[in-house]
C-alpha cells in the first residue's frame, strides 16, 4: 500500500493504492485484481500495470483477455481469463495526479498446471 501525505493551499490530502486478490490460480482459471484509490481532486489517470523484463508495462484493459476489466478510480478491477504460464508475474495499480504518482502494493500471481506452479521470475 502507498500513502502520500501533500499539503496546498491550507488542505492535507492522504493518498492510498492499494490492490488485493487471488495469488494463486490454476491455469485456463480467471482471476480477478480489485484495487483502493483513495481519490485525490488533481486526479489524472488510473492504470494497471504488470512486469515485463524487470519493468513495469501498461495493460491494455480492452483487450479480449483483460474483459470486464476497469479503470475507474471509484472501482479499479483486473480481471484476466483464461489465465496461463505467461500471466505469472506482477501486477500492479498506478495512479497519476498533476503533483505526482502512486504506485500500489504489487501481487505475484502464480499459476498452477497440473501439477505444477508457474512464475516467471526475471533476475537480472
């Protein structure tokens, strides 16, 4: 969870990201990611994000994988079907004011086949 104090023009505002849900699933599973943006009024964008290559990559929500999926800041959701090997990494929320950007916790999702547990991990 990230929390940001910010004070201006005599107001404080606490900024909170933050993201739950399954860490584990098996494979041809959906899985669903909520988050929590406590809302901030220089509020620009909300975004979900996952590693790829040791960075951090936008996740297109409209496509046919990410379905029901949002980016909402009242109910931000990720929802990925029909999960596989290569959807075994990290994901994340970003939030981005005009002061600054929020980054939430980060989840590891694993995915299990068979029996066998998938993540790719990415050590450089």
């Amino acid at each position: 969870m990230y929390k940001k104090n910010l004070s201006g023009h005599g107001k404080k505002f606490i900024s909170v990201v933050s993201i739950e849900g399954t860490e584990t699933v098996n494979e041809d599973e959906n899985v669903q990611f909520k988050g929590n943006v406590d809302f901030h009024p220089q509020l620009k964008h909300v975004k979900w994000q996952k590693c790829h290559e040791s960075q951090y990559i936008d996740i297109n929500i409209h496509e046919h994988k990410y379905k029901g999926s949002t980016n909402d800041w009242e109910n931000p959701r990720l929802e990925i079907s029909h999960v596989d090997a290569v959807d075994g990494v990290e994901y994340r929320l970003e939030v981005e004011t005009k002061v600054f950007t929020a980054h939430s916790n980060s989840i590891t999702l694993k995915v299990k086949a068979g029996k066998f547990l998938f993540t790719i991990r990415d050590d450089k």
